[in-house]
C-alpha cells in the first residue's frame, strides 16, 4: 500500500507543472482619509491631533500609506516627522501646493521608486481640472516601486472620489479601470482610498469587476466597526464602509484585513475617517 501511494506521489510530481506559486514577503498597505485642516473642527482640528495622528502612522510602520484631504502644509508636517518615509504626490489645484494631496508614503529603505504620476478624475487628466458633476477637482496618484531586496515591483493608486457628484464618481470608476489597463501585466496592482460610496451601491459592483475587495478577499478580517467613516462621532454606531483597498489577486494574496480605531489621550477620533490596514504578499512563479 505505501509503495503504491508513493508511485502516485512520484506520477503526481511528473505532471506538475515546472511552474509554481509561491509567496514572497509581506507588504503592509495602509489608507487612510485624515481630514483637512479645517478651522471649524473645533477640538478635532489638525493642531490638536496631528502630532498622536503621526505616532500612529509611526508605530503602524506599513511599507505604504496613501493618505486623502491632506493639504500642504499638513502633508510636510507628516513629512518632517516620518523620517522612514518619502513621499509621492501634488496637491490637486495646481499641481503643485495648492489643495488637498492624495500622497503615497513609502519606506525608501524598503523601496525603490520607480516612477509616478498624477492624473485627475476628469475629461483633461493631464491638467488640474474639475470632472462633470464634481464639487472638487480630484486626482489619483500613481506609483510603481521596487523592493530593494527580492526587486519585485508593485503597483499603487492612491485617490479620492468626489462626495458630491454621482456622474463624477461613475465616470471616476470608469477612468480607474482604464488606468489599471495601462499597468505592466506582470505588475502586482494595489488601488486604494476614500471612494465615498458603499458596498451596496452599483459603482462597488463595478470597480469589482476590475480588481477585488480586499475585504472580501482577505484570509482574515479584523474589525470592530463595518464602518470607516466616524463623522468624529465618538460613539458607535460606525456603517458607512466607504474607505478601501482594492487589490490584484492574481498576483497579491491577501493575508489579513482591519479597520483600525486609533484615539487620541483625550479620547477622540484622530480622523474623521478610520484607516484601512491589509497585509498582502507577491505571488511569485519559481522555475
């Protein structure tokens, strides 16, 4: 009996394909909306949170950050201090300093930045623009970087749809999708951020015909809210799930899922939105 079993063993191991997966590495990926600095915030405005906002990020040590609403002077607050970090991004006025940033922090030690761009969710990606319905001009924020150590690639988008108008954000979807097309085949494809819509509506159903939920996709899923968004209220309930990382399973396999709940000393929200966290590996073919 066992040397029969050990026959099909060896049969089995002849019609494997010389092709394997395997993973490589883990990869912390991490979104987070961390509102703007608004005067009308009161005792959540950015000065009184953003010092326990960046020891959050600190401590969280994820390779990748795409952050939303953050303005200049914000995003180089968050610069000077996270000193693991470099940057990618403009703000979405000008394409310089002016409005709010969809910045992409990476771990430089770790990665290598290959190369980036911004477009904006508009009829004119190539130029500061406002698309359609849009009450705002958004942007997406494209990088593709290199681990230093296995040279693997990644591919992340990084933006914010608009809050307002519902032709906007579906011609977004759309635009997403086309963007993802351009992306090297062979890359492992990340697309996160603050999409300011709802599993249950249609545009979920559509990005997900493009690229997956990691949410529903993760091996395991850590939350104590389905929501992301907290509206600085701090007591529960929390539905609205609005904040997301969408990733490229073929070459992504998703580990774990959560939605973190950081507060400050004083017991309030560091942001209006809660940041997403999923930790994925790079599927690799080994000859």
């Amino acid at each position: 009996m066992i040397h029969i079993i050990n026959v099909l063993w060896l049969i089995l191991l002849i019609y494997i394909p010389l092709d394997s997966i395997e993973d490589e590495g883990v990869i912390k990926l991490m979104t987070y909306n961390i509102r703007l600095d608004h005067a009308g915030d009161g005792a959540d405005n950015w000065n009184f949170r953003k010092r326990e906002l960046v020891q959050f990020l600190i401590d969280e040590d994820a390779d990748f950050i795409g952050i939303q609403e953050g303005l200049w002077h914000q995003v180089q607050y968050m610069d000077s201090m996270m000193n693991e970090y470099e940057y990618i991004g403009v703000g979405r006025d000008d394409g310089k300093e002016e409005g709010e940033m969809m910045a992409i922090f990476y771990r430089y030690e770790d990665w290598t930045l290959k190369n980036y761009d911004t477009y904006w969710l508009s009829d004119q990606p190539e130029i500061p623009s406002r698309g359609w319905d849009a009450a705002c001009n958004r942007t997406l924020t494209h990088g593709v970087f290199t681990n230093k150590k296995s040279n693997k690639e990644i591919s992340i988008t990084n933006t914010h749809l608009d809050h307002v108008g519902k032709e906007a954000r579906k011609n977004s979807i759309t635009q997403l999708g086309d963007h993802l097309q351009t992306i090297e085949k062979n890359i492992p494809t990340v697309l996160m951020g603050d999409f300011n819509f709802t599993p249950d509506d249609a545009l979920y159903q559509q990005t997900i015909h493009f690229i997956e939920d990691c949410y529903s996709v993760s091996d395991t899923v850590f939350s104590d809210h389905p929501g992301t968004f907290n509206g600085f209220r701090v007591d529960p309930p929390y539905e609205r799930r609005i904040d997301y990382i969408f990733a490229d399973v073929e070459h992504l396999t998703i580990l774990n899922h959560k939605t973190m709940t950081p507060m400050s000393i004083n017991g309030r929200h560091l942001s209006d939105h809660f940041p997403v966290v999923v930790e994925c590996s790079i599927k690799s073919l080994k000859k």
